[in-house]
C-alpha cells in the first residue's frame, strides 16, 4: 500500500505545495536571521493565531513552523484545482498570480481582523513577505506542473 500515490492530483499538489513552503519558511527566516531585512517572521503569526502570543520557546516555535507549512501547502493545494488545474505553458504566471494574491489577501486579512495591533508590519517585512510569497507561488506552479507532466495519465 502506498502513502502517497502520484498519480493523484491531489498527492501531487500536496508534494508541490509541501516543497514549497519548506522554501517559504526558509525564505522567511533567511530574511529575518541573516539579511535582517524582516522584523517579522511567518512563524510569528502562526503563533498569534495559535497561542494568542508570540511564541517562547522552541516546542512552540515548532509548532507554529508546522502549522504555517501545512497552511502554505493547503493555499497550494487549494490553488492546484482553482487556478493550476490547465495544463497551459502560463503557469508560471498563474503562479506569480497565486503568490501575489495569497501575499495581498493574507496581509489585508491580518488588517481586518486585528493582528498588525499586535504584530506591527515594516516596509522591510512586507517587501520580503512580497518576494518570500512570489517565490512561492511559482516555485508551487512550477513543482506541480513538473509532477503533473511526469505522473499524469
């Protein structure tokens, strides 16, 4: 019995979406860590919505790095059948379009309902979430249509 079988749609676009937000995560944190060009990291807000606080330790922080790679993954997932499903040379454009709407509407979200009163945004943090979630998206399209040319019948 397989875990995961390829030649399902959804396997693939979870494998893509996995893949992807491993990279948005490391992204995220390269920023904040070494070119201190965010003062926020995605993890943070994984936290808010988890904890109601920022984390404190590292079992914490683990959890809230899980919970924002399965959320990356599921947008991708979620993205796959809406917007990914055609298999049209375009897809690295509808992911560009994926990353950048995921970008906007999270961060408009957060707005709505409250976080940045706890999690202030800085130019730098948006800019690298905006790169960080580009990235992502096409990284994303692009994975799946790799998976897709490969495994589908």
């Amino acid at each position: 019995m397989k875990i995961i079988d390829l030649k399902d749609r959804f396997a693939r676009s979870l494998v893509a979406g996995f893949f992807a937000s491993l990279v948005l995560l490391a992204l995220n944190l390269f920023s904040y860590y070494i070119l201190h060009l965010s003062q926020r990291r995605f993890i943070n807000y994984s936290a808010l919505m988890i904890f109601g606080r920022q984390f404190n330790n590292f079992p914490e922080a683990f959890v809230s790095s899980i919970a924002q790679i399965c959320f990356s993954t599921s947008l991708i997932v979620i993205s796959s059948y809406l917007i990914l499903k055609e298999k049209r040379e375009t897809y690295l454009l509808r992911g560009l379009f994926v990353g950048f709407g995921s970008w906007f509407a999270i961060l408009s979200s957060c707005y709505i309902i409250g976080i940045h009163n706890t999690l202030l945004m800085d130019l730098g943090s948006a800019i690298s979430f905006f790169i960080a979630s580009l990235i992502w998206g096409i990284l994303g399209a692009w994975l799946l249509h790799i998976l897709d040319e490969r495994y589908e019948s």
